[in-house]
C-alpha cells in the first residue's frame, strides 16, 4: 500500500458492518471499543426499514422480541406490532444507550482485504490445519475496508482489528428465478419486481402499481402472504382484480399463537417441549429416550395440525402441506398470517396456483400443465441470495469458505467461523426470536472480544457445527436456513457455560420447565 494511501486510512479496533437489529446489539455490547459501525443507507433498522411493506407485522408477540434490558412499552400488548412500531423500538434502544454516535450512514463497504502480517496468516487455519483460532483482538490492523460514501462516491479506508458482519441474510440481493431462452421476463409484456424492489416504492406508488390490475405473485412465505393481502386491498373497488399466488412449496401457517385454547410456547419453546428434540453434543442415553418419544413428538406436530386445518380453509383451497408441521417449525418457516388472508380468498380476491415449474409468455405466466395465467404485473417472492451477498465483499480464499457443502455458514455459536480470522457474523442463524437469538451472541462476543474466555480448537469448532448441521438434517427438509428452533434453548444453555454465567436462568423448576425463554432470562449476571 502507499504511504499516501495509509496515511489515509482511519483505524479502530472493531469495525461493525450493517446497523439493523445485529448490528445496533452489537454496537451496544462492544461500545467500551467504540465501534465504527458502517451502514449504507441513511437509517438504522436493516430489513425492517428497507425490506418491509405497509402490512409487514412482527412475527412474534412484542414480549418475545426485546432487548434483555430495555422492554416494550405495553410489554404485555397481544397484538403484534407493525415494521413502524418495530423501528420505533429499535430507535428508541439505540437513542437510550447512546449507540447512534458510532454509526457512519451512507457507508457502502465496497472491499475487504486481508492486512495481517504474513506470520499471522499462517495461524488463521485457512487451510484447516487444527490448532487455535487465537484472540480477535491483536494489538494491529488484520482487516482493511473500503467505503463509499457521499455523492462524490469518495472512498475512505478504514482498518479494524476485528470485523464484524451484520449485513443479514435478507436484502440487497434478490434471488430469481433463471428460465431457458426466450422464455424470461423480456418476453413479458408486463412489469416485473422482487419483493425488495415493491418494498422501495412509496405507499401510493404501491398501490397505483397493484390498483385494477392482475397479479401473480410467486412465493408461499410471509412476504407472498402480505403481498397478495395488499394486493386484495388495492383491488376492493368495482374494476379490482384478483391476485394470483403460484406456489411450489406449501408451508404450514398460523392465525395466532394459541392452539386448541393453549399457548403455543407449550409445545415447541419450552425445556420440557424441547426435551423431545434431537440435539448436538446428546448422550446415547439420551439419544434412545428421543427416539422413545419420537411417538409424542410426532403426536404434538399432528396435534398443531388439526387444529390449523380445523382452523383454516386448508384443504378447501389446496393449501395443506404434505409434510409435518414440525419440519416447518424446525426450519424456522412457520409464518403468521395476517387476519384477512383467507376472508380474502373467500371473497374470490386472492387465488391459488401450485405449479414446480413457471416460466414466463408475453400475457402472463406459462406453467408445465400447459396452462397460462394472465397477469399485468408479477411480483417474485423467491427470497435473498445471502451467500452472494457475502462473496461480493469478502476476498479469496475467504469467500469460497462462506458455505460449506450443505450450503450453510459454519458458525461457531452461530458466530465465528472457524476458518476466518478476526471475523464475527451475527444474525445468520434463526430461532422463533431472531433478536433475542441475535442479543445472546453479541454478549457472547464482547467477551470473546475482551478475551474473557477462549474458544475451542478449530477442529473442535468445525466438529460442533457439523453436529448442528447433521441435527438439523434429520428434522426437516429444509435445513439450509440453519434454524436452531427446535434445540434454541439448550444452544443459549452453552454459550452461558462458556462465558460463565448458570445455564438454568429460572426461579424454580416449574418455570425451568414449562415457561418459554426471552430475553429478559438473559440480562446481565453481576
């Protein structure tokens, strides 16, 4: 590098990429380093700012997605709160621990490169050599950041001991479908968006796009679901039109958090619940008592099922999945539906399409049944492509270990990989309470940061989450979300022993055993 070059560049100890939900947790646990935490656009709140629509709601009750030391006010509200009051909360947080001074807005990383020294290189276990993975702070730069900022894209280079990436595993990079020659959107007469592109579009340009007009929209989790409900909103009047959902994949979904008149926490996010799921690091003993209980594990996924299809119009519209419940749960694809998705559907406004495989004709879409849907505007649900995300900014040989052969991160604690040095991800594993889940680990890492405990060895490291990985394999098919619903409670349970603080957080045995886990279990220990 030049010396007018380095002359240039600002150095901090942590630098902080992304301030949504991870992001501001982390700036918060680690603000004893003051943080530069570079996000690119002008506003706080990640995907609850930039990828939400005017419908987009909370997926949990209010109480069970809190920071541990600053609740929700009307804590105990049991409606679920908009994308608007979720940011409220969020900016209420950062405003009251004082964490907005250490967020640089219009921030784009455009590079990141590698600036350890050469024999530091040889100790980050790159090529997978076990041994220790070594403290993240180092007393000198091991990561250099590009970052684009102004109108002028003028670039400013800064240099971080440690770097952690909170850019998430939605936004920025929308996942499509890829289609055979001539049969992709430019053959379409009509307009054609990602759900990240409709949610850049104000409320009124959202609604002139939808207003009298016919919409497929291709998907079957929660944003599809909010998009045909606003899609039927738009459409209420006498020219409204119907809109069209083309799935391929059903998934289970839920009116409310209430089950045959019980809580649903009873049944999947309590240690008694949980006790019936496989999890890493079990004895043989107590592998055979799962697979014992298999039985009642099995009963109480039928159990939320009868009453979801007793519940909601299932079967008449086609909507029931083949497979169990619990697979979606474990998969953290459980998805809440808003109040008037199926009176829509009765009133004939949002229509159902199953289809493997679509592909577009200038009128519409074209299916493999040789049928034709017309449609004006289609709007693609399908999803983010995390892994690109990451792979644009991270360098070789960096880059290519982002996933592994499963096709999920490798992470440690759900946050360090074991094969990159002096790098953090928060927000890349899932539970029903992502910032709750989110939370835990940033305390984990500030005292990783402060080297107040050591890690494994990365052989040991690599070992865990393979057993993560094989466990969520054999619960569900879809466990290339690296969704730790069904085994959340005993993963906290081992990042407390590791930074010493009591695994059983309760007052008694009673609560241990049949009250749910929040963030309020997890304040600090003195």
């Amino acid at each position: 590098m030049a010396s007018d070059e380095q002359n240039r560049v600002r150095s901090s100890k942590v630098g902080i990429i992304g301030a949504g939900i991870s992001g501001i947790a982390a700036a918060k646990q680690l603000r004893h380093h003051d943080p530069v935490v570079l996000e690119a656009t002008d506003s706080i709140g990640g995907v609850w700012k930039h990828c939400s629509f005017s419908s987009t709601k909370l997926q949990t009750p209010r109480c069970d997605y809190e920071f541990s030391d600053y609740p929700w006010p009307e804590r105990d509200n049991a409606s679920f709160p908009s994308h608007v009051e979720v940011l409220e909360y969020l900016h209420g947080y950062a405003t009251h621990f004082d964490v907005l001074k250490y967020v640089n807005f219009n921030s784009k990383v455009v590079q990141i490169r590698y600036v350890a020294a050469a024999a530091d290189y040889q100790t980050t276990q790159v090529s997978a050599i076990p041994g220790e993975y070594g403290p993240l702070l180092k007393g000198h730069p091991v990561w250099e950041v590009a970052v684009e900022s102004g109108h002028h894209k003028t670039v400013q280079w800064y240099a971080f001991e440690v770097l952690i990436v909170c850019i998430g595993k939605y936004g920025d990079v929308a996942r499509k479908p890829v289609f055979p020659a001539n049969k992709g959107e430019e053959i379409f007469n009509g307009k054609v968006l990602h759900s990240m592109d409709y949610s850049k579009l104000g409320k009124e340009a959202a609604r002139e796009l939808l207003e009298g007009k016919k919409v497929a929209i291709v998907g079957y989790k929660k944003s599809a679901i909010d998009l045909a409900v606003e899609c039927s909103e738009a459409n209420q009047g006498p020219n409204g039109q119907a809109c069209t959902i083309v799935i391929r994949t059903l998934h289970w979904t839920v009116p409310s958090y209430w089950i045959w008149g019980l809580p649903f926490f009873l049944f999947y996010s309590t240690r008694s619940s949980q006790f019936l799921h496989e999890r890493p690091n079990q004895s043989l003993f107590r592998t055979l008592l799962c697979l014992l209980l298999s039985p009642l594990r099995k009963g109480i996924s039928k159990f939320v099922e009868s009453y979801l299809t007793w519940k909601l119009p299932l079967k008449r519209f086609g909507l029931k999945p083949d497979h169990p419940f619990e697979e979606d749960y474990a998969s953290c694809q459980m998805a809440i539906l808003p109040e008037n998705f199926f009176p829509e559907a009765e009133k004939g406004k949002i229509l159902f399409k199953r289809a493997s495989k679509w592909w577009f004709w200038n009128g519409g879409l074209e299916f493999e049944d040789n049928t034709k849907l017309e449609a004006d505007v289609v709007l693609l649900a399908t999803g983010f492509d995390t892994k690109k995300k990451l792979q644009s900014i991270l360098p070789e040989p960096f880059s290519s270990l982002i996933v592994d052969s499963t096709g999920i991160m490798p992470l440690y604690r759900g946050t360090i990989h074991p094969l990159i040095p002096n790098m953090a991800f928060v927000g890349y594993i899932e539970s029903v309470s992502n910032l709750q889940t989110a939370e835990l680990r940033c305390k984990w890492l500030a005292r990783l940061v402060d080297d107040q405990f050591k890690l494994p060895g990365v052989e040991k490291m690599l070992e865990q989450t393979t057993k993560e990985v094989q466990v969520m394999k054999r619960s569900t098919r879809f466990f290339k979300r690296h969704c730790i619903s069904t085994f959340s409670i005993n993963h906290s349970d081992e990042i407390c022993e590791e930074i010493g603080w009591k695994s059983w957080r309760k007052n008694n045995w009673l609560l241990e055993a049949f009250s749910p886990y929040t963030s309020q279990d997890y304040e600090e220990e003195n």
